[in-house]
C-alpha cells in the first residue's frame, strides 16, 4: 500500500498540469467564470490525519455535494418520513432529468438528483420560512466542518435563480402532484441557496469526516446520525451520487461520493477517510473529470474500494 502523504502529492503534481481537463459549467453564468486551471485535494483520515495538496485550501461552489448535508438535515427533523417523498433508487438519467417525473408520479428517484433534492428543500421548509430552512443547512455544515466562516456566495445563488429555469420546471411539476407542499419560490430559494454554499477542499474533507465514521461527530464522540442511517446515506452515494455516471464511478473508485457542477466531489472511505477534491472542468455527465481520475489514483494506491476485502 502507498504512503499516503506521498500519494496526494503525486496525484495532485500530475494533475495540476494535466492538459485534458474537462468543461467547467457554463449553464449557470457565474460559475463558468472559474479557472478550469484549478486542481485541489484534501483527505482526512478517520482518525484525525489531514493531507492536503494543490488549492486544497481555495473555496469553491459545492453544488450538488450539499445534496448530502441537507439529507442530513431532513433525515434528523424528519426520519425515515423523507422515503415517502423521495425514492432511493439511481435515475440513469441526467441530474436535471425531467422525463421521469411524468412517468413516476411526480416522485424523484433519489435524494442527489435535483428534484429529489428540492423535494429535500421543501421537507426542511416545512414548518419554518426559507430564511430558517436555508439558515438550518448552513449551521448544519458549519457544525459539521467545524468552521463558522463557511458561508453561501450569494452571487452564485442569485446567478442560479435568475437562469434556474428547468429547476423552476421540476419544482412546479411536483407541486402539481403535491409531492412538495410549499410555496415553489421559497423551496427554490432554500435550493439555489443550498447550492452556493463555498468550500474548499479542506473544510469538506473534514465535513464529511462523520460519513466514515458510521455517523459520529469526531469532536464530542456522539452520534449525529445512526449508524443504519449513516450506511444508508454512503449507499445512496455510491449508488446516485454521480447521475447517470454513478456505474462508471463505482466502476473505477468503489467508494460513496457526491458530485457538483462546481467540480467538487466528496468521497468517504468508511472507517478510513474523508476526500476532497476539486477541478472545475467536468464530463458530459457533469462530473469532474480530473476529481474523478484523482479518486480513482487514490482508491487505487490506498486500497480503499469498498468491494476490495479488507487487507488490514
Ligand atoms: N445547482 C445545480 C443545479 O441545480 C446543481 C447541479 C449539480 O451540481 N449537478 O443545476
């Protein structure tokens, strides 16, 4: 096995210069105006080690990655109440599909594609306004980085809102079917929100951190979600976390991740480490292209695929 200090250095000096490096999005304006130049990665080990290469320490748009936080979120307020609105199966289907939601009833197939995700949004909403849902995210990934200067660009949010036109159509699409409850605006506006949050690599390394640890915060011991839920959230992510390119990522990494079309993803080894990584420039199916070659380089070197047998 690799060291792993050694290895992320290696990853991170190859790819930096990699001349390949993908499309960064341009379908929300203000995201098109990042440097596809950037690479950076950040792993934190189930223990508490940290290992940083490259713009590990640079802010970014997290995208669909806060899909996962606000899962976490509904799932503490709400339980397994989330599985009635929302499905737990892979789409097969872009993340802004639409198509299926005709053919199922209104109901998402999952909680990390955009109408799942906004059907997330309006169950937090529930019982509060969007100040207080979109507030409950944010202190939600604060708590769980455990940095309170983590905060949403506004400009990104207001740059998504202005051209969320599809999204708009997915959110109003399941309001006819009643699979969301609450004003369209304001479960748009706790979406877009969520979606600019800015992390750098580090400060989602440590994020996650609790996803390899079967759901315990690693500052108090105690658990922020059970351990079965915990399971059940890392199972969505290998299985959902990359739209209809979740196959080829189990494929080549074998561990749970999250995608975004900022060019983040967040990877968890479980009972092993937390990963970040960030290059904006992305596949077809919006996923990035250097962040996965990166996972794929590390799973690799540190053994760490979930489907490897366990050779500690
Ligand atoms: N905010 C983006 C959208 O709704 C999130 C998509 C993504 O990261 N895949 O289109």
């Amino acid at each position: 096995m690799a060291d792993l200090a050694t290895l992320v250095t290696d990853i991170a000096d190859r790819l930096m210069t990699r001349a390949e490096r993908g499309r960064v999005a341009d379908y929300i304006p203000e995201l098109a105006k990042v440097s596809p130049g950037h690479f950076g990665m950040a792993v934190v080990t189930a223990d508490g080690r940290e290992f940083a290469a490259g713009d590990a320490d640079t802010g970014f748009s997290i995208q669909s990655i806060s899909k996962v936080f606000a899962l976490v979120e509904a799932s503490c307020r709400h339980g397994d109440a989330v599985w009635s609105m929302v499905g737990r199966e892979p789409s097969g289907s872009a993340f802004n599909s639409i198509i299926q939601l005709e053919l199922e009833a209104g109901r998402p197939r999952n909680p990390f594609i955009n109408a799942g995700a906004i059907a997330v949004c309006d169950l937090i909403a529930q019982g509060q306004d969007s100040a207080d849902a979109i507030a409950a995210i944010l202190a939600r990934v604060r708590a769980l980085a455990d940095d309170d200067s983590i905060d949403i660009d506004t400009s990104v949010a207001w740059s998504e809102a202005v051209t969320g036109f599809r999204n708009a159509a997915l959110a109003n699409y399941m309001r006819s079917f009643g699979v969301i409850a609450g004003p369209v605006d304001a479960t748009l506006s706790v979406y877009f929100q969520q979606c600019a949050i800015a992390m750098s690599c580090r400060q989602l390394a440590r994020a996650g951190r609790f996803l390899s640890l079967g759901g315990v915060d690693p500052g108090t011991g105690l658990p922020i979600i059970s351990a079965e839920r915990t399971r059940r959230i890392n199972a969505l992510m290998l299985t959902c976390g990359h739209y209809d390119a979740s196959g080829d990522f189990a494929f080549r990494v074998g561990l749970p991740a999250k995608s975004g079309v900022g060019g983040g993803i967040l990877a968890i080894a479980p009972g092993r480490a937390s990963i970040a990584v960030w290059s904006p420039g992305l596949s077809a199916q919006g996923n990035s292209l250097l962040g996965t070659l990166a996972l794929e380089e590390l799973s690799q070197g540190m053994g760490w695929s979930v489907f490897n047998p366990d050779v500690d």
